[in-house]
C-alpha cells in the first residue's frame, strides 16, 4: 500500500528496457539458429549439397568458356540458363568445400529471408507472429532440409520472386521486373511471373522486364561470343527437353505430368489429362487476378498463388521445390477462420499431411506408396483452390 492508502503501482519496464528485452531475445534466437545450423552443416550436409557441385562445376566450365551442357555428366546435367553459370562464376574462384560452406550460409540466411518476408508480405496481419511462423515451420520444413541437403536455389528464387511481389505492393514496377527476371535467370520457370507482371502493372512494367531479359539471355556473349552463346541456349533447350520424359516417374516429381504418369503410365491420354488440368489452374490463376483489380494488397495473394502453381506446372517439378509455395501457407494461416467451415477442414487436413509426410514419421514403405502416387499433389491443389476461395470471397 501507498500513502494515504493508496495502491502502489507496479514498476513497468522503460521503453529502453523493452527495447534491449526484445534485441537480446532476437541475439539468442539468431545464435540459436547459426549454432543449429552449423552443426547441422558439420555433421552431415558437408557431405551432401550434390546440386551444389553441379553449379560449381558449371562455373568453372563458364569461366573457361567451355561448353555447358554435357550428356555424360548423365542425370546431374546443368538445366538452367546460360546465365546461371556466369552469375555462378564466382563460386568457381574457390575450392569446392570453401564453396559448399558459403553457400550452405547463404541458403541459410535465405531461408529466414523467406519466412520473414512471407509475414511480412501478408496485406494485414490477422495472427501473431509466433502462430504464423509455427504453422509455416510445421508444413514446410521438409522442403527447407531437404533443399539444403541438396544445395539448391530454390530459396534464392523464392526470395527474388517475394522481393519482387514486395516491390509491387510498393509501386516500384521497374525494380519488380528486375526481380522477377533475376529469377528467370535462377529457375526459368519464373518467367510466369513476366506475364501477371504486365497485366497488372502495364507497359512500363512489361518493357522494363522485357529489355531485362534480353541483357540476361545475351549476357553469354562476353565469353563465348554471339555463335556460342546461340550454341549454348539450343544446348539448354536440348537439356531440358531430353530430361523431361525419364523423370515423370520419378517418386519425387510432383508435378501434374508426373502424378499423371504415375497414375496411369506415360501414355498420350496420361499427358493430354495433365495438359487439360495444368490449363484449368492457369485458368483458375487468371480468374483470381481478375478478381483483384480493386483489392489493396492484391499482389500477395496472387504472388503466393502463382509460386505454388510452379511445381505442379513445371514438368521437372520436384517435392522440394514447394518450398516457393511459403507465402501461401502463410496466407492460411492468417485468414484460414474466413473458409468456408467444410474447405477450411479439407485444407487443414492437407497442410496436416504435407507437414508430416517424412520418412521419419511414415516409415519407409508407406513413405515410398505415398511419394509413388505423388499424393502432395493433390493436396497442394486444395492450397491453390484455398487460395482461390479466399480471392472470391474478397479476403485478400
């Protein structure tokens, strides 16, 4: 008690208090997260990254302007742009274990970029933080390990394409298709992302990427000339088509081709089905973007959206590669209580299997049924018809 029989009040922390609370607690997260990843790295992944060789050894063939694109470098062929190799050049200036480690970081740091930048990216933020974050954890984090087992470029992609989505909502246009070609020029598939950035945002936009990509594709020209560089793009074609075909039964492509083939062998009516169903999402997508000309935020939704279509369209569309679709479960999780009550079940039910679909939890046999019908598929089709949903009832 007080004088007078007044109530003391308690002491609260100062605004400084606070402030040096919350930067200490960060500090101990991030040392937490760098010393787990370290060991991480030590333990096992120094050993793998079998991806990552593949953009070193294409670096160092880039530097020595020898070809790119080799049949007996067999199923770890190079498949990405001629570009890739010359922005991957660097990688070659150092020993390959140097080059692991650095990119193991980088991957690292990239993959907090995301989560980050997933949150971030939400039009109004309707959960805390901490739930947001958890839900995303939960449901990807068997595409982030597996991606940095494998050293891939999947988060460096999701990054550019996120920042680019950002920069849209911020109205720099210019910067935006800078972004989305620097993705292009990471994974082809995000030339997607050229188009919907034309439609929405006009012919300043459209140029801008337009005249980007052209400086991309004939960037080779510095090393290998004009003919060689013509060489190197018919060599990336011939890469990617002569692939395509042995891998849609492989138990990790996810993509409609795949589970097509997986379903009901590769045969023309197993393709046409996967053609028919690939135009009905781009259908969908386009339906939804439409739906958005007067909605603040817009571009959130239909950037997450158009990530988590890649995999399923990309006929090299491995599992891990849904990592990109980090946005759209962050979509969910933020607005999921605006569902209808029976979708809401039916996409809760999907996340629920994609987050717990690792060997550890099914064990092998069951594992190796469940990536051998590719039944990620379909749920993640329940996430872009989320998606879509949440469009049409004009939530985001």
């Amino acid at each position: 008690m007080g004088v007078g029989g007044a109530r003391a009040e308690p002491l609260k922390p100062s605004t400084g208090d606070q402030e040096f609370r919350r930067t200490f607690g960060y500090a101990v997260l991030g040392l937490t997260a760098v010393t787990a990843f370290a060991l991480l790295y030590l333990g096992r992944i120094s050993n793998e990254m079998r991806d990552f060789e593949v953009y070193w050894t294409a670096a160092s063939r880039a530097v020595a302007s020898e070809p790119l694109y080799r049949a007996d470098d067999g199923h770890f062929q190079f498949k990405y742009l001629p570009a890739f190799a010359l922005a991957a050049a660097p990688l070659a200036a150092v020993p390959l274990p140097v080059a692991k480690a650095a990119w193991f970081a980088v991957s690292a740091a990239l993959l907090v970029a995301l989560l980050a930048l997933s949150i971030r990216l939400l039009p109004t933020r309707r959960r805390p933080v901490w739930l947001l974050l958890g839900v995303t954890l939960v449901v990807m984090a068997k595409f982030f390990g597996h991606e940095l087992v494998l050293g891939q470029v999947n988060l460096l992609f999701a990054v550019l394409v996120v920042s680019g989505i950002q920069a849209m909502r911020h109205e720099r246009d210019v910067m935006a298709a800078g972004l989305f070609v620097a993705a292009v020029v990471v994974k082809p598939y995000g030339i997607l992302f050229l188009p919907w950035l034309a439609l929405t945002r006009g012919r300043v936009a459209a140029a801008s990427a337009m005249l980007a990509l052209i400086v991309a594709l004939a960037a080779p020209v510095v090393l290998y000339g004009i003919n060689g560089t013509m060489a190197l793009h018919r060599g990336w074609w011939w890469a990617v088509s002569t692939s395509t075909a042995p891998n849609l039964t492989n138990p990790d492509n996810v993509s409609m081709a795949g589970w097509m083939a997986k379903w009901f062998g590769e045969s023309r009516n197993a393709s046409l089905t996967a053609a028919m169903i690939s135009g009905a999402l781009l259908a969908l997508a386009s339906l939804v973007i439409l739906q958005g000309r007067d909605i603040k935020g817009r571009e959130a939704l239909e950037g997450a959206l158009l990530l988590t279509l890649i995999p399923l369209l990309s006929p090299q569309g491995w599992d891990y590669v849904f990592l990109v679709a980090t946005p759209a479960v962050a979509i969910i999780a933020n607005y999921d209580d605006r569902l209808p009550a029976p979708l809401r079940i039916v996409t809760w039910l999907a996340l629920a299997t994609i987050g717990l679909s690792i060997y550890d939890v099914l064990g092998r046999r069951l594992y190796a049924q469940f990536m051998a019908f590719s039944i990620i598929t379909p749920c993640f089709m329940v996430v872009v018809a989320t998606l879509a949903t949440l469009r049409l009832r004009r939530v985001a």
